[in-house]
C-alpha cells in the first residue's frame, strides 16, 4: 500500500512539472514566432493581396478592350462615318419620339 501511495505521489508531482514546463516552454517558443503576415503567406506559397496592382489590371483591360471594339468598328462599318451618324442620329430620334407619345397621352386621357 506505501509502495502505491508513493507511486501516485511521484505520478502527480511528475505530471504536475512537465505539463508546468511545458506550458513554459511553448510560451517561450511562442514568443519568438514571426507573426508577419507577408512571411507566412510567402511561406505557404500564397501571395498577398494587392488591391491597387488589382484594379489597375481591371482598368487597363477595361480601355484596352474599348480601344479594340473602337478599331473592330472603325474597321467593319458598312457605311462611311458621316452617313453612319446620321443614320444612328435619326433612328435614336424616332426611338425618343415613341418613347415620349405616351406619356403626353397620359395627361390627355386623365
């Protein structure tokens, strides 16, 4: 029975420091860790968000698709500019007119 009660004694006092020096031993380890962002993301093989680099990107397609259409246009027209304009100009009008009949009979039947 003494050998028993020694036996739990020596168990706990042994748990007791090693899980004591344990938790000392990950605090101090803890310390020491770099906790950067950019180093752990560099590390993991991620890259950084960059929101400006980003937009930047978007932007530059953005005009770099307008300036494409604009050339495809140019190019593909079947009319030359000046009768083309004028085309477009008319149909947009008529599109207007009809746009706005109804709502002057609006006020007319009321």
């Amino acid at each position: 029975m003494a050998a028993t009660m020694m036996e739990r004694l020596y168990k706990g006092y042994l748990y007791r420091n090693i899980f004591r020096d344990a938790k000392r031993f990950v605090r101090k380890q803890v310390r020491n860790i770099e906790f950067d962002r950019d180093y752990w993301l560099h590390k993991v093989g991620l890259t950084t968000y960059s929101p400006t680099k980003t937009a930047l990107g978007g932007i530059s397609l953005l005009l770099l698709g307008g300036v494409a259409g604009a050339l495809l246009g140019l190019a593909l027209a079947p009319k030359p500019g000046a009768q083309l304009r004028t085309e477009v100009k008319d149909r947009a009008m008529k599109l207007f007119e009809r746009a706005g009949a109804p709502a002057q009979e609006v006020p007319a039947r009321a």
